[in-house]
C-alpha cells in the first residue's frame, strides 16, 4: 500500500530536480541531450583552452537556513569586468543511496544533519526563479559535510572533470550535478593585472638592457641598440666587442641563441617606438671629460719631457762651467793667450759728434752719445746702445737733449735708469729698455757732469760749467739744493760708496774741478743733501777722475800747467780708517806728452781675479796718437796702441768681458769706438 506512493513521490521529486537542472543549464544555452557525460566534458576542454588558469577561488561562505527545516547556499553574484574571465564550478554531490524507506526516513526525520530545500507548488515557482537568481541555486548538501562547505572549481581538484563525470551517469540517483555563479573577489581580480604587469615589466628589461653587461641601452654613443639576424638586441660595442674575442668563426655566436653571426650581422637599431636612455648629456660631458684627460696627459708628458731636458742641459752646464774652470786656472797660471792689440772698430756716425760713454756690467750694455743725422730729431743729440756680448752697435736711437752731452751715469740698482746732463742746461733721466724719457729738469747754466751719490741712490748730483752743484730727488724730480759758484767748470763727479774699514766712513761723491779736488761725504743725523766738503792736497789743472772699489784707488788726470810741463796721471789711494777724515795719499804718477787741447778722460781698468793682472791706467795722448797702458804695481808704461787720425775723447773698461785672457777696453773718437784687449 505504501510502496507505490513512496514511488510517486520520489519520482516527482526527481522531476523537480531535472526541470531546475535544465532551468541552470538553461541560463548559459546548453542543450540538454541524452549523452550529458560526453556534452560537460567537452564544455569545460572548451572553457579550459579560452579562460586561463587562475587562483583557487574563496571559500563560499556558510549557507542560509531558508526555512525550519531547509538550507540554501548563498551565492552572491558580483558584477566582474568583460574582460575579466569567468569560470563556472560545477559541484557534484552524493546522494544517501538507501531504500525508498530508508529515504522517505531521512526526508521526514527532524534530526537528520542536512535538509533538501523543500519543493513548493507551481504558485511558488516564480518566487523560486527569482530566489535562484539573486541568491543562488538550491543544492543537496553531502552527507556528513559541515555546514557552509568550500565549492572548488572542476579545475582545481585532483581529477578531471572527464574523470569525474564519466564515474558517475547524470541519470543516476547518486549523482546530482549542479552549477553556480563564479565568485569573485578583489585579490583575485587585482592578481591577473599583476602578473601581466610583471610580465611587462621583464619584456621591457629585456628588450630596453643589453644581456651581455646588464646595463641599459642608450639613444647616443657606443651602447646604442644594435641586433643580428636573430633579432636579439644587445649593446652595439659590446656586440663588437664579442665577435672580436671570439678564436675563430665557429665561436661567433649569438650570445643568446647560439646562431652563427659575425660582426657584419651588427644592425644598429633605430625603432620607432625604442625608449632607450637619454644620455647625451652624459656622453657628451665623458666626451670632454676623457679631451681634458688626454690634453692633461699631453701636459704631464711635455712636462716630464722638460724636466729631462732641463736635468740634460743642467749636467751640461755644469761640465762646461768646471771646463771653463780648469782653463782659467790654466791661463791665469800661464798668462794671456793672445797679445794686446784693437780686436774692433765700431762706425757711429759719419760726421764728428761723439763725446762720452757708459757700460752697466750687469746687462752688458755699453751706451754712446751722438749727434743725429737724421732730420726726425731736428739736429739734436742721442744715445745710441751696444750689446757688449756680441760687440754689436743697435740702430735705435734715443733722443734725449738738444745740444752737446757731456756726461752719462747707469743708475748702481736700476740698471735700466740712464741719467744725462748737456750744455742745453737740462737733466734727463731715460729708460733704455723702452727708450722713452722718464723726466727731465731745468737748471740756470750748462751742465758738464754728474753722478748718483754713493751713499743714497735716489740722490743725483750734476755739475755745471762754473762750478756750480745740483742735488735733485729722483723720486721727486726735484731740485733740493744748489751750491753755485763763480769758479771753474766741474769736470768730473765721482760717487765713493761707504765703507767701515776705510777713512770715507758714511760715503759721498768726489768732485773735480779744473782748478780744485775734494770729497764730500755725508753729515750723520742731517738732510740727505747736506754733505761736508773735503780739499784734497793735490794741484793742478785737472780733466778727469776715475776711482776703482776694489783696490780703492783714484786716477786724476791733469793737462799742463806752471811747472809741469807734461801731462801727468796721479795714483792715488783713500787712507785707512784710523786717519780722520777722508785723505788721500800718492801712490805712483804717470806721464804722458806735453800736448793736451781737448778734455780727455782717462779710467782705470780694474782686475778680474787673476793672479797675474794688475790695475791698469789708460789715458790717451795726443802728441803720440796713441792709447798709453800703464800698469800700478810695475809703474811703468806697458803698452801703447797707435791710433790713426783719431782724438779719444773717452775711455771706458768694459767690466767682465774678456777676450784670449784679456781685459777689454772701448775707446770712443769722435765718430767710431775701437775696442782693445789689455
């Protein structure tokens, strides 16, 4: 009585469960056929090839209890991006295979662990659908699974759904297949988008960095992008680099897949859309920086190059000095080599006008005065310069005064300072190294001589034509004082430097008048122009003084006149410290002829170290025609040169010049300087 109404109702309940497994597979228009088995596996190899692989979804969370009795899982459908794909689970779940009874049992008992989700009437079927599509499907939940169980995905289980499908017909009572909505969530939906763009990110480090030196490649330079025939890219210098070191042409490989290349294959690339590292600036910038380097190297090498050159030439300087050495050792001890004799005879100016010279030791300049011939100056006087190294007169001349001059002085110190006095009643002063006049002064008569004080080198003392002295200020280019007189012209101005162990303590000047000799030396503690005037005891009618530092002699030259009917040369010598004041005392006197029309100077020739020299006095003599050498120690005439139609007006010694062991001594005539060795 009892069976065939259990047998109804199952089998209306086994509808119920075919028309909502059609009604779910309804929704994604999949045909419900006879051969279910065969049509889902198919289905999912379908979704499987269009749908990557993805994570394992969230758990579902725990069912719904929809009423006393029941449960419903709940599903909830999110709204996922088109491009976002989609997987639908299927679950599969076992049915309790027991008798009819058995069944009709489990469905009525009140303590049984898992509802079914009770069938309503055909009035309820609308509210169902629309439950099914807001909420989800209703399932039979496993016996014996706890409530609220995860759903996995088909793919993510240990068999496959061939395998799970084909174990199990649609038909059977066991088995009842259902599908749901796909659960989504923000992790899993963030997490494709990740791992596309890690993906590009190692293509773009790929293709934009050079596998061989991992490092980035540039728009400009020698890293710029370059590929084979492979298509591989890599640094263009590093690509030359590696076929360069490769032994033979079975090596040259590409780097990356192996295939044969060589460095003919290189192809720099200049793609369109290649974002390559701006480093213009950079390479520019190492451009210069590796110029500076090699310009700084090129320095460093001519450097070196000099300082071996520098250490060559300072060797040879010092063998050719101990060379120099030995053969003066050699000549003093032997004597001169070659005789005394006029080595030169320098023109300066065709017509009569030379008067006096001057020679700087320190720069070997002798110096000349001239009248000009050229009419760009007017008529008037200059001084022309002689480079006494080379014995060479210049072409410059300097235009300093406009009549005769009388006197020239080198400055001791400023050895480019030339001071000059001349009948036009004017002091010069004149750079010869730019051959400009410095400054000039006025004074009320013509001046004859002048010189710097021994004892202050700003100090200028000139003497005129009456005897008269002029103390002017280089500094200032003033007159300080003057002492004017009525007497006989000044000749000669002689500055004595000071010294401790003679009598001419403090230093000064000699004067030397026609008619009169004294020394002036300064007055301790007063002005710088204040000086204390010394008569010295000699007589006569003088020309000229000299006066030598080293031996401490003065060489005074007197014409004829009262008894002394020849023209005389007096040595003589400053006296020690222990006299006071400074005295003179004769040492030996020369003499000359009896003929003596112009003011003619005469010098000494002072000594250059070696033993057998001597200080020498020379003079000219006009009855002779000759340039008379007499030597202090023997007192006696040594030599004499004859000369030729020429009056010497001037004689000067040309200090540390020698020639075959010789001494030389310029002469000056009226148009021409003839140079001797003594």
């Amino acid at each position: 009585m009892g069976s065939p109404q259990r047998t109804q109702e199952r089998d209306e309940v086994i509808m119920q469960v075919d028309n909502l497994y059609r009604t779910f597979l309804a929704r994604d228009d999949i045909d419900i056929l006879n051969d279910v088995p065969d049509i889902l596996a198919a289905g999912l190899r379908l979704t499987s090839q269009i749908f990557p692989r993805q994570e394992p979804l969230d758990p579902v969370p725990p069912a719904i209890p929809i009423a006393s009795n029941s449960y419903m899982l709940n599903i909830p459908i999110e709204e996922t991006d088109a491009e976002e794909p989609v997987t639908d689970a299927v679950e599969e779940y076992e049915v309790d295979e027991d008798d009819d009874e058995a069944s009709e049992h489990s469905m009525s008992s009140s303590n049984q662990e898992s509802q079914p989700l009770e069938i309503s009437d055909s009035s309820d079927d609308a509210d169902n659908s629309a439950d099914e599509e807001t909420t989800g499907y209703p399932i039979y939940i496993p016996e014996g699974s706890p409530v609220g169980f995860p759903i996995e995905s088909p793919r993510d289980s240990t068999t496959t759904p061939e395998s799970s499908l084909e174990s199990t017909p649609v038909g059977s009572r066991a088995t009842s297949p259902m599908r749901c909505l796909p659960t989504t969530s923000a992790a899993s939906r963030k997490r494709p988008f990740e791992d596309l763009e890690n993906e590009n990110s190692k293509a773009e480090d790929e293709a934009f960095s050079c596998s061989i030196c991992l490092d980035t490649l540039t728009n400009t330079g020698m890293h710029k992008p370059a590929c084979l025939k492979c298509g591989h890219i890599f640094g263009e210098n590093c690509l030359q680099r590696w076929f360069s070191v490769a032994s033979n042409n079975d090596a040259k490989r590409c780097p990356t897949c192996n295939r044969k290349g060589s460095a003919r294959d290189i192809r720099v690339l200049y793609a369109r859309n290649l974002v390559a590292v701006d480093t213009s600036e950079v390479t520019a910038l190492e451009l210069k920086v590796e110029k500076e380097n090699r310009e700084k190297n090129l320095m460093h090498m001519e450097a070196e190059k000099w300082k071996v050159r520098a250490t060559y030439l300072d060797g040879e300087v010092k063998r050719l000095k101990t060379m120099v050495d030995i053969d003066l050792l050699k000549k003093q001890a032997a004597g001169p080599t070659s005789l005394r004799q006029c080595i030169k005879k320098i023109n300066v100016c065709k017509n009569s006008g030379c008067r006096v010279m001057a020679y700087n030791k320190e720069t070997m300049m002798l110096v000349v005065s001239q009248h000009s011939e050229s009419s760009l100056f007017n008529n008037s006087h200059v001084i022309r310069k002689m480079n006494g190294s080379i014995l060479e007169l210049s072409k410059e001349c300097i235009f300093v005064h406009k009549k005769q001059i009388r006197d020239i002085a080198f400055h001791p110190f400023e050895h480019n300072l030339l001071a000059s006095v001349s009948l036009d009643k004017c002091i010069n002063l004149t750079d010869v190294s730019c051959n400009q006049l410095v400054s000039s002064i006025d004074v009320s008569e013509p001046l004859w001589s002048c010189c710097w004080v021994g004892d202050n080198t700003n100090m200028l003392v000139a003497g005129g034509q009456s005897g008269s002295l002029y103390y002017i200020d280089r500094r200032y280019m003033k007159l300080f004082s003057a002492d004017r007189t009525r007497k006989l012209g000044c000749v000669s101005l002689v500055p004595i430097s000071p010294s401790k162990t003679r009598a001419f303590i403090h230093g000064g000047f000699m004067k030397t008048r026609m008619d009169f000799l004294s020394m002036f030396e300064q007055n301790p503690g007063k002005d710088i122009h204040c000086y204390t005037e010394t008569e010295l005891p000699l007589q006569g009618l003088w020309t000229n003084t000299s006066y030598d530092y080293n031996s401490n002699l003065i060489l005074s030259s007197a014409k004829p006149s009262g008894p002394n009917k020849s023209i005389r040369h007096i040595v003589s010598k400053i006296a020690d410290h222990n006299v006071e004041g400074p005295v003179i005392t004769p040492v030996v006197t020369f003499y000359g002829g009896d003929k003596a029309t112009q003011l003619s100077r005469s010098c000494l020739v002072p000594t250059t170290g070696a033993s057998y020299e001597d200080t020498l006095a020379c003079c000219f003599d006009e009855k002779s025609r000759s340039v008379k050498i007499f030597s202090v120690n023997q007192g006696s005439n040594i030599h004499n040169f004859r000369v030729q139609d020429d009056n010497f007006l001037d004689l000067c010694p040309l200090t540390g010049l020698m020639n075959g062991g010789r001494r030389i001594l310029a002469g000056l005539s009226e148009n021409a300087v003839s140079l001797f060795t003594v």
